[in-house]
C-alpha cells in the first residue's frame, strides 16, 4: 500500500513537471507541495515529537512502577518491566543521539 502511494506521487511529480499549461511559479508551488507529501518523516515535526513524548512517558512510567512495587510490596521488579524500560531508553537514546552522517 506504502508503495503504491509512493509511486503515484512520484507519477503526480512527473506529471506537473511535463505539463506545459502550467505557469512555473504554479509549478514550483505544486512541486512543492508534492515533496513534502513524499517524506512525511522528514518533513513532519510532529512525529518525531510524539515519538519522543510516548518513549518518554514509558521511561517515566516504568521507574515509577518499579519504585511502587519495590516499595508497596517488596517484591523484586519483574524482568519485563526492566526490559520495558531499558528498551525505551535505548529508543530515546537513538533518536536523540546525533547521526553521524549529519556532520
């Protein structure tokens, strides 16, 4: 389905681009538009904040609850909790951690 939708737009792209009816600024501005559609991860902040927020919150979450059950029950912390925690912390770290292609 992704690649379907990948393929019309890049149809759509050629499709503006050999139209001669067209004005050039109208070009550009379809063009435009067209690309940022084509990446949304790149082109689109709001992803990655929500990303980052919900790996956050599972950080959050997980040492809370391991505090409350070493504490209210005095039980060890299950294994999967730390697993949870450690997982979405390695998340973050991946997201947060500058590419080394960027430099």
């Amino acid at each position: 389905m992704a690649n379907n939708i990948k393929d019309t737009l890049q149809d759509l792209i050629q499709q503006v681009t050999n139209d001669n009816s067209l004005p050039p600024d109208q070009k550009i501005k379809l063009l435009g538009s067209l690309q940022k559609l084509s990446t949304p991860l790149q082109s689109d902040r709001w992803i990655f904040r929500l990303v980052v927020a919900f790996l956050g919150f599972a950080v959050l979450l997980t040492i809370i609850g391991g505090f409350y059950l070493s504490i209210k029950t005095a039980a060890t912390i299950p294994e999967g909790l730390i697993a949870l925690g450690s997982a979405a912390v390695g998340a973050l770290a991946g997201l947060l951690a500058p590419s080394p292609m960027a430099r």
